[in-house]
C-alpha cells in the first residue's frame, strides 16, 4: 500500500530535498510551506505523484492543529511525518525584534511538537510510523548572537530522544537531523552566509539524504558531515561556557 509523508517547509532547501526523495520512493505527499505559489509549483513537477498541498503559516497559534484537521478531513494516513520548518535569526537577544523570536519558537519548537502530537495518536493506533524532526547541530551548545535560534534546536533534539524512549516497545521510530550548515535559503534567512559558521557548508541534497537513511533505518539521531560530527562530540566533553565561546567565535564574519 502507498504510504504518505507530511512534510512541512517542503518548498525550499532540505525540505525540497525531501520531497524528492520521498517521491522517487513511490510516497504520496502532504507539503505544508507558506507559499502557495511555490507548493503548485511542486505539484506540477510532480505530475505522478498524489501531492496535497496545503498553505500555511506554522508560526501562527493554531497553525499545527489545523494541518492535522486537513488531513483529517481527507482521510489521509500519515505514516511518515516531517517536522523540517524552521528558521534562524543572527543578533543579540535584546536587539533582535521580540515577535520575530517569538514566531521563531512558534515554528521550530510549537509547532513542531503539537503535529508531532497530533499525528503520533494515529501512528500509536496503528503501531507503524517514522517522525522525523530536523534540530540542529546548535542544539548541542549554546549560541550566543543566535541564543534562541539554539535554545529551539536544544528543545527538538530533547524532547525527539525522550520520545525514542517512550516508544521504545512499539514500531514508531523518530530520527532527530543535526545538520550543520547547509547550503539553502536558511543562510540568507538568518544573515549567517558571511559568517564562520557557514565557511564549509555541505550541499543540501548531500544533508537530506543522509537524514533521509537515517529515518529509514530508524535511527535515533544523524549529524550530517565528518566535522559536524567531530564538533557535536566535542561539545559534549568542553564545559558549556567554553563551548557558548567557540560558538560565538564562529558566528563572527569569515
Ligand atoms: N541550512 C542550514 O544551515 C541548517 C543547519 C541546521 C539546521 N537547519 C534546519 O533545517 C530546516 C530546514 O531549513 P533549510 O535550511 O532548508 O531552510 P530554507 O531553505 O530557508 O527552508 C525553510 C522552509 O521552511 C518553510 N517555512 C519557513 N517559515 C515557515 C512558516 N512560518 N510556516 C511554514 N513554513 C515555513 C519555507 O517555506 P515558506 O517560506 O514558503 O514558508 C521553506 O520551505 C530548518 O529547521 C533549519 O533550522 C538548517
């Protein structure tokens, strides 16, 4: 039986990744973005494949509970959720704009944990599903000039582990991504092309698939990159405070 992914922020970067993955592999595609116009785009392009497209802004309250009643509403099964939405912002915390922030954890944090809510009842009634939630390699430190950009990639890769464990007896799996830069629109989103941080970024369809087998296999968490991984383990061992330096030492420019 063909099975569906919903992925969110299917329209550009990794998430575009997915969707090409997902289809090649015979999915039918529920693809949540802002942009309508980009999301018909996608549906043309993918003329054999099933792709519902819904429009929608995940950092509006709300947002995640109506994507589930959409899919309701047509009876779909979402037997692979991806929670890829998401953005940065480069700045002091008291500089940056408050609501932009706030919208932030909106995106990356609420709405990914009430879908995965929403949609993991269905995939525990079944005993069969995957969830995947893209965090961060910023989730393994703090990140000074992008501190709540890091706090929300922290909150995913928890919270996905501790669910790894709640459904350690059932055939639900969740895979957590830790990408480290990636070459998609997120630079530009975040202003953080110009920085260290962004000097060895990986190609996105290279991050994608890694995560894309990871998921597969079930696995709990994937750091994309020979130097991502180095890095994340690093971090394990440094005492915070010198980790949150090193942080800020590469989100200054190159
Ligand atoms: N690229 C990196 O260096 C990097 C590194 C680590 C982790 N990540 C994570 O990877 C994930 C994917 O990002 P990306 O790098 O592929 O960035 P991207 O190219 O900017 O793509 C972001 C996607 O999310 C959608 N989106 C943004 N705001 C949204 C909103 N409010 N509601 C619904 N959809 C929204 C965008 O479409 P619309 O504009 O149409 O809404 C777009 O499809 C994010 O969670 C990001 O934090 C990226």
């Amino acid at each position: 039986m063909t099975k569906t992914v919903l992925i969110t922020g299917a329209t550009s970067g990794l998430g575009s990744e997915f969707v090409q993955l997902f289809a090649k592999d015979g999915y039918d595609l529920v693809l949540v973005a802002r942009n309508e116009k980009n999301l018909e785009e996608i549906k043309q392009t993918w003329k054999d494949v099933n792709v519902t497209i819904l429009p929608k802004d995940l950092s509006e309250p709300g947002a995640a509970k109506e994507v589930f009643e959409f899919v309701q509403q047509r009876n779909i099964t979402v037997d692979v959720l991806v929670n890829n939405a998401g953005f940065g912002l480069m700045g002091k915390f008291d500089e940056l704009d408050i609501q932009k922030q706030v919208n932030m954890i909106q995106l990356n944090v609420t709405a990914l944990t009430e879908l995965t809510y929403y949609f993991l009842k269905g995939m525990k009634h079944r005993n069969h599903g995957k969830i995947m939630n893209v965090a961060s390699t910023a989730a393994f430190q703090p990140g000074p000039l992008m501190a709540i950009y890091y706090a929300t990639k922290a909150f995913v890769l928890s919270f996905s582990e501790a669910l790894v464990e709640e459904l350690a007896h059932t055939n639900i799996t969740v895979t957590t991504l830790c990408p480290g830069a990636t070459k998609t629109n997120f630079g530009a989103v975040a202003s953080v092309e110009s920085t260290k941080m962004f000097s060895n970024a990986m190609a996105s369809d290279v991050v994608a698939k890694e995560g894309y087998e990871a998921m597969l296999k079930g696995k709990r968490v994937v750091i994309t990159g020979a130097l991502n991984k180095a890095g994340a383990l690093g971090s394990k061992f440094l005492p915070r405070s010198v980790a949150a330096k090193i942080a800020k030492y590469v989100a200054g420019e190159k």
